[in-house]
C-alpha cells in the first residue's frame, strides 16, 4: 500500500461512512414505499418482500394536484426571476449613471434582512391587494423575494465580460437589447440555470408562506399538502403510501438535478460567486 493511499485511507472511511448516513433514509424511504402494512410491520429493516405498486397510485391520486401547483408556482416564479434579476443586472453592469455604485449597495443591503421579517408586511400587503388564494399570492412574493441575489450574481457575472464583446457588436449596429441577448444571455447560461435550480429549490420546500396565504386546499403547494397527505395516514398505519408520496414529492428535484447537474457545476465554477 503506498504511502499517500496510506495518508488517505482514513479521509476515505470517513467520507464513505458520511455518504452512508446521508443517502440511506432516501433508500429507506423508497424501499418502505413498495411495501404493504404488513410486510413494513413485521420486515421493519429488510427489502420488500413483494413489490406493492398500488402504493404509488393511490398516492399520485392524493398528492397529483399538490405537485402541479408546485410546478406552476416554482416554474413561474423562478421565470420571472431570472427575466427581471437579468435585465436589472445587465443595466448595473454595462451602463454608468450617477449613484450607481450607491442603489447598488443599498440593493445587496438587503440581503442583511432575515425573511421572516418581512413575513407579516408582505402578508398585510398580498391581503391588501386581494391576492389571497391565488397563485399571485406565492408566485409575486417569490419573483420579488428572488431579485436581489440574482441580481447580485449575474451583474458580477456580466460585469466580467470583455468590453470589446460589446464594442465589436456596437460596430456592427447591435442596438443595447442585442447586446443583452445575443451577447450576455447565451454566455451566462450555466449562471442562468444555477440561479433557476436555486429558485426551484427554495420555493419548493418552502412551508410558511404556502401556509399562511394560502387557505384552500386546492390550490396547496406540494411542501404543505403533503403533510396533510402525511398526516391522512398516520392514524391508519398505510405506510406504504405514506413513503410512495414523500417519494413523488421528491422526484421533480431529482430530475431537474439529473438534466442540468452540468451547467449547475459550471455555474459555480465560473465566477458566479466572484465579487
């Protein structure tokens, strides 16, 4: 054994027994989602001993509405987010006007101010405007929420750029929207799709806010319907269901982070996070 694997050998135990401890409640939580009652009651730890495929049919059928509110909301706010953070940061980056170093550090101050401060006003004002129990209510609040990082990220991103990219395409009469589209948009793709799975991410699992604007249950996202999807089979003990739902909840994420693992990676290496 040579001397450097010697060196390492602990490191790697450690991290294969951390990569152990993380990755098998996802293994038990799908193995349990294919068992009946009975199997799960007296095979607590062990596989299936036959596959209970009604599970997830019974489960897509409770949490099906759940799982598209969610799209719609994650999509649609992570969509706005990036068309307005996009514009707001080509400006910041690409044009100079007075006190602009100044709106832009009053803008990353409030990166300081903890969410949940701003639960109550931002409550008060999405009741005022008459937006409860409706996607505005979450989609709005989450575009608005998502501004300021991204705008931070993609103007230090843009900023980056070479100036004679853009002094080449004013040659040849690009007008300030070619600029910002064929230009900075195409280049800054890996940024673009980190941020979205960003966006994703957070407004996927999150449960306050669904919870507070949102009273109809049918319009519920996914983070707040399945605990009351959860909460159905907890005195009946059907686990197998149980774990079918928490495992559909969670499929979106594992296929958006399978088709866009790459440009996530490259969106981290590039700068995104350089000052």
């Amino acid at each position: 054994m040579s001397k450097t694997l010697k060196h390492d050998l602990p490191i790697h135990i450690f991290l294969i027994f951390a990569a152990i401890l993380t990755f098998y409640p996802f293994f038990f939580m799908a193995m349990t989602s294919f068992k009946a009652t009975p199997d799960f009651q007296h095979n607590f730890w062990g596989l299936p001993q036959w596959i209970q495929l009604s599970n997830y049919s019974d489960a897509w059928t409770r949490i099906r509405g759940y799982v598209i509110n969610s799209l719609v909301v994650s999509t649609t706010s992570a969509a706005g987010v990036l068309c307005i953070g996009s514009i707001s940061a080509f400006v910041f980056a690409r044009f100079h006007f007075p006190g602009r170093e100044v709106l832009f550090l009053m803008l990353l101050a409030l990166l300081m101010i903890p969410g949940i401060l701003t639960l109550v006003p931002a409550f008060l004002l999405v009741k005022n405007l008459g937006l409860m129990n409706t996607y505005g209510a979450l989609i709005l609040p989450y575009i608005a929420g998502g501004q300021i990082f991204a705008i931070f990220i993609m103007r230090s991103f843009f900023a980056s750029l070479p100036e004679e990219l853009f002094e080449s395409a004013r040659i040849d009469g690009a007008h300030t929207f070619h600029l910002y589209s064929k230009i900075c948009l195409p280049l800054s793709k890996p940024i673009l799709v980190t941020i979205a799975i960003m966006n994703i991410l957070s407004t996927w699992n999150d449960y306050i806010w669904p919870l507070v604007t949102i009273a109809d249950g049918r319009l519920w996202t996914i983070s707040v319907g399945i605990v009351s999807f959860g909460s159905q089979y907890m005195g009946t003990e059907s686990w197998g269901p149980m774990y079918a739902g928490y495992v559909l909840a969670s499929l979106p994420l594992i296929v958006l982070f399978i088709f866009t693992m790459r440009y996530f990676i490259a969106g981290l290496t590039s700068g995104a996070i350089k000052a």
